[in-house]
C-alpha cells in the first residue's frame, strides 16, 4: 500500500516569514514529485514538481527532494496572504503514470497578516 | 491554450443511481486521469486512459468505469451509486502516460 503522509496543520506562519511544508512517502520506487495547492473548494493548481534530489526553485517556491529519507519539503518564502491555502504533496508509484499519482491528505497552511 | 473543463459543475443524485461525468483535455494533451476527492482528504486515483485504452486503475469497484474518444475527451460513469460516492471529481490531463498532470475545475456530486 502506498502512502503519502503530511502533517494536516493548520500551519500557521506570520506574513513574510517562510513556510515550510513536509512529505514523507513510502514509496522507494517513487520517481516524481508534485506539490500541488488547492483553494478551499477549488481543484488543486500545480506549484512545483521535482525529480532528482536536492533543491529546485522557482520565485518564492523551493522544492526539496531526498529519495534516500524518502522525503519532500516545500519552501515558501515571502509569504503572502493568499498562500493560505490546503498544500497537497504527489508521489507517482514505480509503475509510473498508469499508478496514477497518490496523494498525502494535505497541509492546511494560514498566513497571518 | 485552453486548459482542462468538466461537465457539470454540481450534481445531485440519488442512491442506486447512475451518473456520468465529462471531462475535455488540455490542447495537446493525449492522456486523462480522474480522481475521487472526499471532504478533508487527498484525490485518490480512480483510473488512467491514454489513446482510448484505460491504462492503470487504483482500488475503485467495476461500478466506476470510463471512456476516452478519438478527441481524447473522457467520461467517468458511476453505477449503483452508494451514499459514500459523494465526493469531488476530478479529472487530470497530460501530454502522455508520464506526463505532468494539471487539473479541471471539477465535478461535486453529491448522493441522497
């Protein structure tokens, strides 16, 4: 059984101080990872995907890969009030797109002005 | 470029019911995914279609089955539908089986 566990939160995070989102997955075949935010009764938007370990960044978005812990993070730097938002990490299994992709119950992140 | 679109927005259905739900890919986009989503908890995979054959399937009963056309277009068609089928759904297309998925807005279906 795959499985993708994040820590529910709410993470509550002060306007212009950094968010940090965590992922573990238990999955060692894993092979891509996605970080998608969903707007409360909204679908989720893609934000950042990663494939090889260490850092990718993209503005105020860091993604962090270590297949070796199995674990996944998510940076965000300068946060804004609308950030606040569910933050739903993705793994695809090792048969790749025909696992479709296995979803951690999300992190329900809250900026405070 | 016009992205994902689902069809309808909000359903109401009752139980022992069947419901179809549609979904229009990306522009150039061959593959669609849809996923169940329950309140509080993360999308779980329901099937893949890529080319008009379904290509993986998660842990979802046969009463849950789907159609892709020559458009790349996709239907998802619940049977028997149980109170526990309330749920959203949504669909996801990429540009191939292994491709980055990227969502529609979704269908609420809710089951009386």
């Amino acid at each position: 059984q795959k499985e993708v566990e994040q820590n529910s939160g709410p993470l509550s995070v002060p306007e212009g101080a950094i968010a940090s989102l965590n992922c573990t997955y238990s999955d060692r075949g894993s092979q891509s990872f996605f970080w998608y935010r969903q707007y409360s009764g909204k679908s989720p938007e893609l934000i950042m995907f990663i494939y090889s370990n260490g850092d990718k960044e993209d503005g105020r978005f860091t993604a962090q890969l270590n297949k070796a812990s199995q674990y996944v993070s998510l940076l965000i730097r300068d946060s804004q009030p609308s950030d606040s938002a569910t933050y739903l990490c993705a793994v695809t299994g090792s048969g790749g797109g025909a696992d479709g992709l296995t979803f951690g119950k999300g992190t329900h992140l809250i900026i405070q002005p | 470029e016009t992205g994902v679109t689902q069809s309808p927005t909000h359903l109401i259905k009752t139980r022992g019911q069947q419901v179809t739900l549609r979904c229009s890919s990306q522009s150039g986009h061959n593959t669609v995914s849809w996923y169940q989503q329950a309140l509080g908890q993360g999308p779980q995979f329901i099937f893949q279609y890529y080319r008009e054959e379904e290509n993986g399937r998660g842990n979802f009963p046969p009463r849950f089955s789907g159609l892709q056309f020559p458009n790349y277009s996709s239907e998802l068609n619940v049977n028997a539908l149980e109170l526990d089928d309330s749920a959203l759904y949504l669909c996801a297309s990429s540009v191939d089986r292994e491709g980055t998925q990227y969502f529609g807005p979704g269908t609420r279906l809710t089951v009386l």
